[in-house]
C-alpha cells in the first residue's frame, strides 16, 4: 500500500503536473502557464507587491493574489492562533526540542463586520513552504502575498452568542493547518467552533508560540511508518480536546464550545487521524476522511459512531487500488456514508485546487470551486446530522444539483 505521502501547499503550486491520487506530487518539470486555467475562478483578491523574479521569454513572471471562496453560512468567520505545550509528552519525532508543542488555529461564529482581515499563515510559515519545495519564482508567489491570499476570517472577530459544537481539522501529510482554512472558515458560519490542528515536525513550518518555524523531520524518509503517524496525531488531537474543554485558559473563547458535540474531519493521512482518535477517544462522536488511506484500516467493533468517507472517484472506489476503504467500511458500526467525486484529484478537498488555479497551474477535471463546494456542503451536512440532530437531504442519495457525487453504499 503506497504511503500517504501529500504536498505542502506551495508544494502544489511549484507542481506542473497534477498531484497524483496515491502518492507524493510528481517533481516540478515544466512552468506555469501565462494565463490561468480555463475554469473560471471568483476572486475579489487585493493588490499585493510584485514578484522579484526576472521573468524569461518562457515563463513569465506572474503576480500571484490568491483567494478563497467566501463562507457560505449566516455567520462571519473568527479567528485566533493558540499555542499549546503538551507537557507530558516529548515530541515524538524531534524528541531534544523538548515537550510536544502545537500551533492551532481556532475559528468560530463570529458576527458579521467586527475584527480585521487574518492572514493565510505567517510570513516564516510562508517563506518555508516556499523552501522546502523550491517555489519557481516565475509563479510570483512570494512569502508576502501567499501569507495574505484572502481568507475570509477576520482576527479579533466578535464571537457569536451560545455553544457550538467542537470539530477539529487535520490536514494532510506535508500540508500545512490552513490548507483547510476553506472548509473551516465555513463551518463557522454554519455555527461550529473549528481547531485547525498543525501537527510540528510533519510539515514545512508552523510557527510556535516560541516564534520558531521548524521545518519537517520526517518527510522524504521511506521507513516512515504511517500507522505511527496517525496514532501521533490522534494523542495531538486529543490533548487539544482536552485543553479547549477542560475549563483551563488556553482559548479566551473556549466557553463558545459544547464539549458534549465534537467531530473530527482530516485529508489524507489527517483522515487516517480521524479514525485514529474516533478509536482511541470516546468524545469524538463522527468523523469524516477526506480522501485518505486508513492508517490502518479499523477492526470491526472499534468504531461504532457516525464516519463519512469523502474522496476523489479515481482512488477509492470499491474497486480501486486502495483496500483499506473497502476494509474500513465493512468495519464501520455507525451510521456511515461513503462518496465518490467524480473527476476530482486528491487535493480538491482542500484550498490547494483553487491557489493551484490562481497561480496558473493546471488543475484536474473538477474545477477548484466545484471542490470546495462539495467538500463543505457534505461535511457541513454531514456534522449537521450527527452532531446538531438536523436531518439532511444531501445524505439521503444522489443530488440533481451534484452530479459528480456517487454514493457507494
């Protein structure tokens, strides 16, 4: 079985060719087009410096502006970044940095016009994803505008009134927290507290609460054991569950949580995560895995809660290469759903199609926003039943208004 082995997000952008469904991206070989991809994209981007780079007669130098969908539901998007320390646990993969430390983005219901614009991520976490895969500088993405491609979540945000439930997010192998600020953005305006999770040592940067970026220790390693990846994550996951409910100080909003509601969602091997701690954490009541292998596939009988499968038709049909799908479902005692998306990639669960598009690079046959929409509208649905008792019809069967969605059970 190949690894879950899954690209930054600067890394897909540097990509020419498109990141396959079962392993790492291929390497960079050609440069991006001069004009972007025929899909058209719905951008309100702001002005942003021009790139540096000295452009060729091949690849001219473009000026990236980056920019996610708009949130969809009644409320505005807030956001804060917390730090945590977890000291009862050394880090597992760079044990002499000392104890386990985690950079955590929390997103919530905010209302509409109060707070100020947050950036994407930190110009250190911007300018390491740009190393680590060695960004072409003809795409004009530089650590400025790629640290302030427009989020829709705004820093300070006045919360809503009341409690919602707690879904926490895990994102792939290599991939930054925020590459999943699409979808958490909109469960917040959906009425969700949203803990992006950014799991140190597995990416190219998440700035700690030290202002250290470490880059990762783990990546390009072919002994990498996936299965203790995933169990990693899920003691990470855990431990913020534990800080954001256990009346401690860690989030000044953490009273806006319903601790008894928490569902966990990832991409890739954040999916495998998800069962992971479904497995090993009762208070996880449903989970979702967007398009990831399961690390490993679930024994019958250890998960008997609600668990979506989301992913791209070319990888996990019941037919397809991946068996840890077919495995986990007949393992699966809740309530469970598995979809199929016809013509998407294995990022087209995250924002990485649409800033892949907007830098000029080719995207898959499922346009960038047809995948953020049918990313949010199921897993919001999703949630909705599970954790806020709110029947929906998009989980019944196909949809009219959602031809490249497949049910396969």
């Amino acid at each position: 079985m190949k690894r879950n082995r899954r690209i930054s997000a600067v890394a897909v952008l540097a990509l020419a060719a498109l990141v396959t469904g079962t392993g790492a991206g291929f390497a960079a070989t050609t440069t991006p087009s001069a004009t972007p991809s025929a899909t058209p994209v719905a951008t309100h981007a702001f002005d942003t410096a021009p790139a540096t780079a000295t452009a060729t007669a091949t690849a001219p130098t473009r000026s990236f502006q980056g920019t996610l969908p708009a949130p969809t539901g009644p409320y505005a998007a807030g956001e804060d970044v917390i730090h945590l320390t977890d000291a009862s646990r050394p880090d597992p993969w760079v044990p002499s940095s000392g104890p386990r430390q985690l950079a955590v983005t929390m997103v919530y219901p905010a209302v509409p016009g109060t707070g100020t614009p947050a950036p994407y991520m930190t110009l250190a976490e911007a300018a390491g994803a740009i190393q680590f895969r060695g960004m072409p500088a003809s795409s004009g993405v530089t650590p400025q505008n790629l640290s302030g491609v427009t989020t829709h979540a705004f820093d300070g945000a006045r919360p809503q009134r009341g409690k919602y439930p707690l879904v926490v997010l895990s994102p792939g192998f290599e991939d930054q927290r925020m590459t999943l600020t699409s979808l958490a953005t909109d469960l917040a305006s959906h009425g969700y507290v949203v803990a992006l999770v950014g799991h140190t040592y597995e990416d190219s940067g998440e700035t700690l609460a030290n202002g250290r970026t470490p880059t990762c220790a783990i990546c390009n390693n072919p002994a990498l054991d996936f299965d203790s990846v995933a169990a990693s994550r899920a003691l990470d996951v855990s431990f913020v569950i534990d800080r954001l409910t256990h009346g401690s100080t860690a989030w000044r909003l953490a009273h806006l949580i319903d601790k008894h509601e928490i569902g966990m969602a990832g991409h890739s091997i954040g999916g495998a995560a998800a069962a992971a701690t479904m497995i090993a954490d009762p208070r996880v009541r449903a989970g979702v895995n967007m398009d990831g292998s399961f690390h490993p596939a679930p024994m019958p009988g250890r998960i008997n809660r609600p668990f979506l499968m989301l992913g791209a038709a070319a990888n996990h049909l019941p037919s397809s290469h991946d068996t840890t799908w077919g495995q986990a479902w007949a393992a699966l005692g809740g309530y469970k759903k598995w979809l199929t998306v016809a013509g998407a990639d294995h990022t087209s669960f995250t924002d990485l199609d649409v800033l892949l598009e907007e830098a000029g690079f080719p995207t898959p046959p499922l346009s960038p926003e047809r995948g953020v929409v049918i990313t949010r509208e199921y897993v919001t649905a999703f949630f909705d039943q599970t954790l806020k008792g709110i029947h929906s019809p998009l989980l019944d069967g196909p949809s009219p208004n959602n031809p490249e969605v497949a049910f396969q059970d």
